[in-house]
C-alpha cells in the first residue's frame, strides 16, 4: 500500500512539472507543442500502435487516450493509485458517546 501511494504521489508530481513546463512553453514568443501521452509512450515502451483485436471502438479510445496531454494521463494514473492505496482509517475503540443532556 505505501508503495502504491508513494509511486502515485511521485506521478502526480510530475504530472505537475510537465503542466509548468508545458505552461511556460505556452507563454513563449515560439511555435508551440504540447507533449503528448503517445511521446511518453514511447520513450518508455516503444512503438505505441494499437491493436485492432481489441475492437474497433477499444482501439479508438486508447488512440484518443494516447492524443491527450501527458500530464492529464499521468496526473489521473497518480491520483488514483494516491487513493486507491491509501491506508483504511483507524477506529477508535472504546470510545463512547457523552451525552451532557
């Protein structure tokens, strides 16, 4: 569990690097282009081809998917592995209710 939420909480921090970068490439006098998920892709795993034995609509989306800024992507894989490994919250045992009535 900790390990899924430190990995979620470093993804979300790097989502947040690439938005300021992308941000501050935005605000500059040159042409700009943002970073897309398929060029994350590929850096990491290769060739970011689809396949269409997964169904037409299937591929359609993950070719959306990989057509979207990287830090939306990374930003939503870290936040949800931030919440869903996070630790169960604690009950008080023994605890009992005062009434001052």
């Amino acid at each position: 569990m900790i390990f899924g939420r430190l990995i979620g909480w470093v993804l979300l921090t790097v989502a947040i690097l690439i938005a300021s970068g992308e941000a501050v490439l935005a605000l500059g006098t040159g042409s700009y282009e943002g970073l897309a998920t398929r060029e994350v892709w590929t850096l990491i795993a290769g060739d970011p081809t689809v396949s269409q034995s997964a169904g037409d609509m299937a591929s359609r989306l993950i070719s959306d998917i990989l057509d979207w800024p990287a830090w939306t992507v990374i930003g939503f894989v870290g936040l949800s592995l931030a919440v869903i490994c996070r630790s169960p919250k604690r009950r008080r045992v023994g605890c009992r209710e005062r009434s001052y009535g």
